[in-house]
C-alpha cells in the first residue's frame, strides 16, 4: 500500500520550500509535523463555521432559487433580474374587461392646459376598470403650464378615496419635435401645415408609444384630450367588437347660427378609385389630407354616414383611420405597424397607420352610428361672424334707446290739458282698486275661516269615526278571540270525546282478543284431549 504523505511536503517527506538544501540543519525528518498544520486547521473550522452559518441563514431567511435559465424551462427563470412574459396571453379579447386585460391609454399633449380639467372628468367616468389602465402623457412643444396641471391632476385622482378611481402604472414623457405651427384653429387645420404637421405629429406618437408600452399591455387606446363628449362605457363598447383597429364617428358641436353640428374627423375614410389615381400621380414626399379642395379624393367619410337614428353597433371597413379615439390590439404595433413620419403610400400619421395596418392584413373598421364630440373652437371666420354679430345687437340696442327717449322727448313737449283729469281718474282707479282689494282680503279672511272650521270639523267627524272605527274593530276582535277560544274549548273536548271513545275501543278490542285467545286456548285443549283420547284408543288401553 502507498504510504499517504502530507501534501505540505514533497513525495520523499522534505517540505516544500523557496530552496532545496541538503545541510544538517535544514534536514525535516519525516515523522515531524508540518509547520502550518496548525492555521491550516484553523481555517478549515472557520470555513466550515461560516457554511453552517450561512445553511442557518438560507433556512431562517429563505428566498427564490437561484437559476441560470440556460438549461431550465420559461417557468425556472426566477432571477430577480429576469423578466419572462408569455406574448400569447395579451393578443386581446372581446371582453378584455373579463380577462383582466391591460390597457396602455396614450395621451399626446401641446399647449394642452384649458382642456387637462375636462379630459380629467372623462377619465373619473371611465367604466373600465381603472387598475387595468395605464397612462402615457407625452408633454411637447409646450408654453403653457400643461405639465403643471397634469401633475396636479395626477395627483388628485390617484389619491381619490374611492378605491376604483386610481389608475394603473402613469408615464410622463416630455420631447420636444419643433413644432412651430400655432395651437389655434386657423393654423393647425390650414391645408399649409398639414403635411409637415402630420409627420411631427407621427413622430410623437411613435415617441410615446415607444417608451410606454410594456409586455403586459393588450389594448392601446389613443385619446385627444379636447374631447367633450363620449359615452363611459367607450373602451368596452369598441373592444367589443373584437377588431384589430377600431374608431367611432366624430362630430362637434356649432351655434345654430351656423347648423347646430357638423362632422369633426374626415381622417376616417374608405378608399376610392380617384384618390389612388391622384396618389399616382403626386411626388414621392406628398402627403395627401382630407377635407381640402387642393386634394379631391371623392372618398366614402366615415362621418358623413352618420344616421342619429341608426344602429351604433353597425361596422364599416376603413383605410384610414383618424387620430381623435383609436382603439387598437397591442400586437398591431409589435408587429410593426406604427404612425409613419414620412409618405407612406402618399399618406402620413394616423392615416398612414390604417393604410399600413390594412397592408399588414389586420381589420381596420369605423363605427358610423357610434358618436363622439369634439369641442368646438371658433374659426377666425366664426370668431369674425360673432364679433360682427355682436356689433349688430349693440348698434340695435342703440337704436331702440333712442327711439324711446325721443318718443318721451315729443310726448312730453306736446303735453296737452287732459293730463290732470287723467291723473285723477287714475287715483280713483287706484282707489277704487284698494277697496277691492280690501273687499277680497276680508272675503279671502272669512274663507278661509270658514275652510279652517270646516277642517277643524272634518277632522273631529274622521277623529270620531276612526274612534268608532277602532272600537268597533276591538269589539270584532273581541268577538273573534271568545269565538276562537269557544272553538278551541270545542275542539279539546271533542279530542278528550275521541280519546275516550278511542281508549274504550282500545279496551273493548283488547277483552275480544282476551275472549278470543282463551277460546282458542279452550279449542286447543279440547284438541290435545281428544288427540289423546284418539292415541289411547289406538293403543288399546282402555278409555277412562
């Protein structure tokens, strides 16, 4: 057998050293213990000190298993710094309500403070569950305090003491894209800005989009905050209809002086044969819009098939979509599908998009019948229409003040002498209507005296009768409780006749089986008797 040596020394006993020596006085017998076995052993109770402790610390203290994930399954993958989502359980449903689906609501913002409070109260209405919606506010381009009271409102809802207002997770993202184009109606809706407006505003979007939308999100719902009027129940009304881009029919608001209400997004359309044929032949950058005469497309508007009357539920298939409420399967956008920022097939933005979606094979439809409103705001025309307005009922004002203070100039100019008599004739007039009032007070006095009395004598005749009435019905009580206790009285001597009757049957019945059983006992001795007699005869024996 190989002797073991320690492994402080060499295979031949010397210890392992800077230098090999073979002097007297270097010389290490092999039977001496090495040097360092000592600390060495020292440290081996320390480590294992130490392992037992931290054991002790696992057991106390426990916490997820630690896994590589490389060669374990989704299910493993327990790192605190590992995220798995499963893509197949946020595709969206038709009752995303039901299944818990989350929502991811994007709001882009510009010189939006005047509308945050009116946006707000759309948002407390929500029917959707509040903790299934996330938001994502994208704050650009901005001189008033927008962010200021976006902040402020955040605040406000998610520390409502109603437990369904507080949202899910929020994000604010401020992005400047250097849009110059004012916020007013004159300049955002003019056929100039339109194009490089639309592609800035595609950029936004994709912006917001992009550094919102989590893993976990099925729906995207994209929302204008200048809407004034839409149902609570928006979300779960287009989701309903299970399509994979959705938008409701916008109209807005007028005065009646200029028709009460009007189509607001012409962005919804279907596709016509003029329009394609007018893409072919614009440049490659062009961006054709809607609702200007520069571009005649002759397409079917999703508003102008608005039937008040008609079914809201109603679908029509759309290629291009506008931006005011969109409702959208998270997977569109995974898949690609975005707002382009450039002339995608000659259109841009939330047009582009339903171009792009359609391209891509996903169902893009509008809800005609489905309403929606947009807030007014005043065209420079309109504002210029009011103001000229507003100058005619001043001016018509005028004119009738001044036509009466002349009349009253003239009338008392020309004052003639009739003017005393009819002064009293109008105090007797006044006099003679003073004694009657006086007449009528003292008739309406005793009238209503009389009605008192009256009253005071109905209600002592119906206090009487009420008496009567209650004495009567204690008496009819009365009469029915001794009538009650008579029959009961009735009742029990008639159990105490029956149980009699009963018992003397009972006894009557018991003294006839008696009877009967000594008969029969009679019958079977007289039986055993003769069957004896019989057997003797048999035997021969002689009959006593």
């Amino acid at each position: 057998m190989i002797p073991r040596h320690h492994n402080s020394g060499f295979a031949n006993g010397y210890p392992r050293g800077t230098t090999f020596d073979i002097s007297p006085h270097r010389f290490q017998p092999r039977t001496s213990a090495p040097v360092n076995r000592r600390p060495r052993k020292l440290f081996v109770r320390l480590g294992v000190a130490a392992f037992a402790f931290i054991l002790l610390c696992l057991c106390i203290w426990p916490h997820k298993p630690v896994s590589l994930g490389i060669l374990s399954s989704p299910e493993d993958l327990e790192l605190e710094t590992v995220r798995y989502y499963d893509l197949t359980n946020v595709q969206g449903t038709a009752r995303g309500w039901e299944r818990e689906e989350r929502i991811l609501l994007c709001v882009p913002l510009r010189d939006a403070e005047p509308h945050l409070p009116m946006f707000f109260s759309h948002l407390r209405n929500f029917t959707y569950p509040h903790h299934l919606i996330d938001l994502a506010f994208l704050v650009s381009d901005s001189k008033d305090r927008t962010l200021e009271v976006l902040l402020d409102s955040l605040k406000l809802i998610q520390a409502d003491q109603d437990p369904k207002q507080p949202y899910g997770e929020i994000s604010i993202i401020e992005k400047d894209f250097g849009q110059k184009v004012n916020q007013d109606v004159e300049s955002r809706h003019g056929f100039a800005a339109q194009a490089n407006r639309r592609k800035l505003m595609a950029q936004a979007r994709n912006w917001l989009l992009s550094a919102a939308l989590r893993p976990y999100h099925s729906w995207i719902y994209w929302r204008d905050v200048d809407v004034e009027t839409a149902p609570f129940t928006i979300l779960e009304d287009l989701m309903r209809h299970n399509k994979d881009v959705i938008v409701p029919n916008v109209w807005r608001p007028l005065p009646d002086w200029l028709g009460g209400e009007q189509p607001y997004d012409l962005n919804s359309w279907q596709e016509s044969e003029t329009a394609l044929a007018l893409a072919d032949t614009l440049d490659e950058d062009a961006v054709i819009v809607e609702g200007y005469a520069e571009y005649a497309t002759w397409r079917p508007h999703l508003a102008y098939l608005r039937d008040p009357y008609g079914d809201p539920d109603m679908e029509m298939e759309i290629d291009g979509v506008g931006g005011v409420s969109i409702l959208a399967r998270a997977k569109v956008f995974r898949s690609g599908v975005h707002f382009p920022a450039f002339s995608f097939q000659k259109h841009a933005e939330t047009e582009g998009f339903g171009k792009m979606a359609k391209r891509m094979k996903y169902s893009v439809v509008g809800l005609p019948h489905y309403v929606i409103w947009h807030l007014y705001e005043p065209s420079v025309d309109d504002i210029r229409h009011m103001e000229e307005m507003e100058q005619e009922r001043i001016a018509h004002e005028k004119a009738e003040s001044e036509k009466k203070a002349k009349e009253q100039k003239i009338k008392e100019a020309f004052q003639d002498a009739n003017s005393q008599w009819e002064m009293d004739k109008k105090g007797m007039r006044e006099q003679q209507k003073h004694y009657k009032q006086e007449k009528h007070y003292k008739q309406e006095k005793q009238e209503k005296q009389e009605k008192q009395e009256k009253q005071e004598k109905q209600e002592k005749q119906e206090k009487q009768e009420k008496q009567e009435k209650q004495e009567k019905q204690e008496k009819q009580e009365k009469q029915e409780k001794q009538e009650k206790q008579e029959k009961q009285e009735k009742q029990e001597k008639q159990e105490k006749q029956e149980k009699q009757e009963k018992q003397e049957k009972q006894e009557k019945q018991e003294k006839q089986e008696k009877q009967e059983k000594q008969e029969k006992q009679e019958k079977q001795e007289k039986q055993e008797k003769q069957e004896t007699q019989e057997k003797q005869l048999k035997a021969g024996s002689p009959v006593l």
